[in-house]
C-alpha cells in the first residue's frame, strides 16, 4: 500500500516562510487528469510556503523530465520539482522509462546540488496514479509531498552552505 511508512504528523515538515526561494517545476504532458492533480498540489504547496518566485516548465513525458530539470537547475533555482506520471503497459517500456527518468533526475540533483522533488508516480494501473494525484477522492498528494521535501531540502542545503561558509 503506498504512504505505508510515511511520517507521523509530529515528523512532517511543517510549511516556513519560504519566500525567498525560487522554485522551478518540470512537468510531463501525459494522463492530463493525473497531471492536472500533481501541478495543483505543487501549487498548494507553493502556497502554503508562500514561494513567489515559480516557474512550470512542461515536458513531452517522463522520459524528457531530467533534461528540462538539468536546464532549468543550470539557471540556479533553489529546488526543481519533476511531476510525471508513467503506467505500466504490456511491454518492457515502463521499466525503461521508470529507470532512464529516475536516474535522469537523481543525476540532475547530485551534479547540480539542487533538491530536485519526485513527484514521477510508478504506478500498475491509472487508477493507482489517481489515487496518489491529490484529486478529490485521492489518498493521497504526491504533488504536494514532491514540492515540500524540495522546499525542506533546499532550505537544509542553505543551512548547511551558510555553515560552510561562517567555518
């Protein structure tokens, strides 16, 4: 069952001013109503850290996610947020896609030093990527989830550089 394990509600980050951080957000162009769900949760999230500075990026799919991301992290944003959603077929395509994104993306993180939020939802069926799009009647918001573990993340890093830099 997906959110099995998630933090408690004393463990979740709770929204700080982060007005001060510029946000980029690449997003897939497939499964329209999965995807509305997904943006509309980034910007709840946006809104609820009160991030101004926003830019959404689309892509033509998941596959093309961490170029944009890498483009858009060479501009020295903050945190990237990458909404994408791929559901698995009757062919080897979805392990290729899921893996080639998921890599993408994590590379795009670590040689930028930019938090780069997951929001690439994995699922079997399309009813499982309703359920995670934060729709009305979804268990779950993995738009918002993606933007806030971006935002915390940045912030962190920003700690973390401000030390380096006061040593």
């Amino acid at each position: 069952m997906s959110g099995e394990g998630s933090p408690t509600a004393q463990y979740q980050a709770e929204p700080f001013d982060g007005s001060d951080l510029r946000v980029a957000v690449v997003a897939a162009s497939w499964h329209d109503q999965v995807m509305d769900g997904l943006l509309a949760g980034t910007h709840r999230a946006l809104d609820d850290f009160g991030v101004t500075s926003r830019e959404v990026v689309r892509a033509p799919g998941s596959f093309e996610l961490p170029v944009v991301a890498g483009a858009l992290a060479a501009q020295g944003y903050d945190a990237l947020v990458a909404l994408g959603v791929v559901i698995r077929g009757g062919t080897p395509h979805f392990d290729y896609v899921c893996s080639a994104a998921t890599d993408g993306l994590t590379r795009v993180a670590l040689d930028h030093g930019v938090p780069v939020g997951f929001g690439l939802l994995t699922c079997d069926t399309e009813q499982q990527a309703l359920d995670r799009a934060g729709l009305e009647g979804s268990v779950e918001d993995k738009g918002y989830e993606a933007t806030s573990a971006a935002l915390v993340t940045a912030r962190s890093l920003q700690a973390i550089r401000g030390r380096q830099r006061g040593a």
